[in-house]
C-alpha cells in the first residue's frame, strides 16, 4: 500500500513537473501593460459590490506559483526564470446615516509584476524584473428606498521598479473614476484627464435572495449584460472596441454560462461554464474556452481550460480568468491562496453570491426555532379556539307569583 500511495505521488509530481517545463512564457510587453486590465477588474468588481450599495466585504490572496520555470519571462535577451506575482485585497463597510440612506467605503489594492525571487514582502529587483500596484479608492452614497446608487473615486497605477528589458513608462498615473445606479441599471466610467478611457453600461435583471430578491422562479434566470467600450493601440493606431459579456442562470443558480464577444471586427473572446454546489459560491468548477489573438503575427487559436474555487484555495490549468488575470500564462498550473467573503445583514456569501451561505441559513432557522413559542402539549379544539364571546342584547323583568324572587334573564 504504501508503495502505491509513492507511485501516486511520484505520478503528480511528474505531471506538475511537466507542465511547469511546457509553459509558455509571458512577454514584457504583457507585463508591463498588465495595470490596465488590473485597473478594470477593480472596477468591475467595485460594480458587482455596488449593486446593492450596502453590507460589507473583503477579498485578500495572492497568486502562488513554486517552481521558476512555470511561468518564465520573454525578452529580447532571451527566456529567464522566475516568478510571476499577483497580490491583492480588497475592502468595502457601509453605515446608514439617516433612514434608508447609507454611505459607504471603497478600497482595492493590487500589487503585481515579475522577479527573478519568489517572495511576499520584498522583491529581488534585478534587471529582469517588474514590480508596480494600483490602488483603486471611493466612496459612494445609497438611497434603499428610490434603489439608486451613486460612487465615485480615484485610481492610483504606481511603478515601482522597471528593469532593463523592459518598455519606459511613466512612474505614476493617476485617473477617475465615477458609478451610478438606479435598480437594475448601471453606468461607470473610467477617465485620465479630460480622456475616458473606459465605459461600461450594466444590466443586471437577475434576482438574488441576498438582495432581497426572489430565491427561485422566472426572476432568477433573467440575464445579466454588460457592454464595455475599450480604447486599444494596435499597430500604433488608437481604437475603439466594445466588449459584451453575458451572464445566464442555466439552473437553480448553480449553473451558469458566460460568453464574451468583441465588436466591431473581433468577434468571439471567451465563454465558460461555471457550477456552484450553493448559490451562495462559496465553491465553483468551471470550464472555460478562451480566444488567443497575436495581431502583429496575425494568428489566433482556441485555449480550454478548468479551475476549481474552494473557500481559501483556487486551482486552475489554462483558465481563461488566470489568463487575462496573469500577464497571459499559459501550460501550467496556477494555484491562488485567497478568501473573499460578503455579508447584508444576517447573510454571509461568497462574492457574487445570490443565496446565504448553508451554515448561516441554518444558523437563522436556529434562531427562529429558539424564538418561537414553546408548545405546552394541550391543543384545544377548534371550536373552542373560533368560539364567539357572549353579549347580552337587553335586560327583562316578569313578575312571577307571590313569594317568588325577580329573576333576570338575557335575550
């Protein structure tokens, strides 16, 4: 038995051996160009949070990748070994100031990059390395009883270190950022001076219990759209392009599907498949299916991918989300040490969650049962329990014979 358990673990080493040596490695250019897309995820998720505009949430993990040759760097010296990294948190509290008004706080933090060390805290900072964050902050403002929201706050891209291979760039950007919603509805924009550089207009028409919307029924399988209008360079020309991502309920909340497509020219970009055991996502599986485009080379072919979500622990091999979120990796597994967690009032859900959590639906129904009148073992019968009171209509005196006593009778 024992010779067997080594042989299995002599087998997955050498499965995640090899597709650590196969990987293919990362460019400088996707490197360095990374805090755009790290800039819209953390507003895409600040979007996804403000649909309710209250309730708190929190989101922290980090990317981990043990071995250097996983996910290697192509420069123009040549292929170098090292770590890719992705850290990230993210915060969101709201108070209510006045009836049905609530004020909240927005913050999310990435810092991201290569080095030629694996490390937490402080990088290597060698000549092939790459070290910057984003800092994503707001504040927003919800009326519950009109259903409307309204944020806005500041995006701070930051370089920290740039080698020698790669682009120059500028040490700091600054850029703003605004939301508003009114129900299901939403409009966000992204701007660097007077420049927008994104918009994004949403509808979310799904029902989630969460929010206090339906558990089940036609509500819940509506459709969440959104639409973003992008700004690209391509062959050093600047260009417009409009992404559309749609989100359907398959089944009960736990089986979805997702397809994304890229207007004008571009066409198909991704889809997946996505289960849930609980709608309230504490654990996902998905399939992913994902279009990879070179313009300078003019290819593209088709990446299928899975991953695996677990409270404090995503894996993933080839997944479309650890592609556009990891400078484009591509042939090795990808492990993620994460936690993300939300809560409106008694409810505790994983982000995105539609349905509490198991354990606090249990623990409510708990407290119901303690709260609920203990029952004494009499039952009393109905018609005792629907009987009408007596009244009297009016008083009558009669005379009786002699020696006799008045009496008082009731109509």
């Amino acid at each position: 038995m024992r010779f067997v358990c080594k042989l299995r673990r002599m087998a997955l080493a050498l499965s995640l051996a090899a597709t650590a040596s196969f990987a293919d490695a990362v460019s400088v250019e996707t490197v360095a160009g990374a805090g755009t897309w790290v800039r819209d995820d953390h507003l895409r998720e600040m979007g996804d949070i403000l649909l309710f505009g209250r309730g708190s949430f929190i989101d922290l993990g980090m990317f981990y990748t043990p071995l250097p040759t996983q996910i290697p760097l192509k420069s123009e010296f040549g292929e170098h070994q090292g770590f890719a990294f992705r850290h990230h948190f993210a915060g969101f509290s709201s108070t209510e100031i006045s009836k049905d008004r609530y004020v909240g706080a927005l913050l999310w933090f990435d810092r991201y990059g290569w080095d030629g060390e694996d490390f937490f805290f402080f990088p290597r900072y060698n000549d092939f390395g790459h070290v910057a964050s984003v800092t994503t902050w707001g504040l927003s403002f919800t009326d519950a009883k009109l259903d409307w929201t309204v944020a806005a706050g500041m995006q701070h891209q930051n370089v920290e270190y740039v080698g020698d291979c790669f682009p120059a760039e500028n040490d700091s950007l600054l850029y703003t950022w605004a939301e508003l919603r009114f129900w299901k509805f939403s409009a966000q924009a992204s701007l660097h001076r007077a420049n927008v550089k994104s918009l994004r207009l949403s509808m979310n028409l799904e029902d989630r219990a969460v929010y206090g919307g339906a558990s089940s029924g036609i509500k819940t399988y509506l459709p969440n759209i959104d639409a973003t209008i992008y700004k690209r360079v391509i062959r050093g020309f600047d260009e417009d392009f409009v992404r559309v991502h749609w989100e359907q309920n398959l089944f009960d909340q736990r089986l979805y599907a997702e397809v994304s497509y890229d207007f004008p020219d571009d066409g198909f970009h991704s889809a997946a498949i996505k289960y849930y055991p609980d709608p309230s996502r504490m654990v996902g599986l998905e399939f992913t299916c994902l279009r990879r485009r070179v313009y300078d080379d003019g290819w593209d072919d088709l990446m299928f991918g899975w991953a695996i979500e677990l409270p404090v622990l995503r894996i993933g091999y080839n997944s479309a989300t650890d592609y556009d979120r990891l400078f484009h990796a591509k042939g090795t597994w990808i492990a993620e040490l994460q936690f993300n967690l939300q809560s409106v009032g008694e409810f505790l859900f994983g982000r995105g969650g539609r349905t509490t959590a198991p354990i606090e639906t249990n623990t409510v129904k708990q407290k119901n049962k303690q709260a609920a009148p203990q029952n004494s073992g009499i039952t009393l019968p109905a018609s005792s329990q629907t009987q009408a009171p007596l009244t009297a209509t009016g008083v009558r005196y009669e005379k009786v014979d002699a020696g006799a006593t008045q009496t008082q009778g009731g109509k």
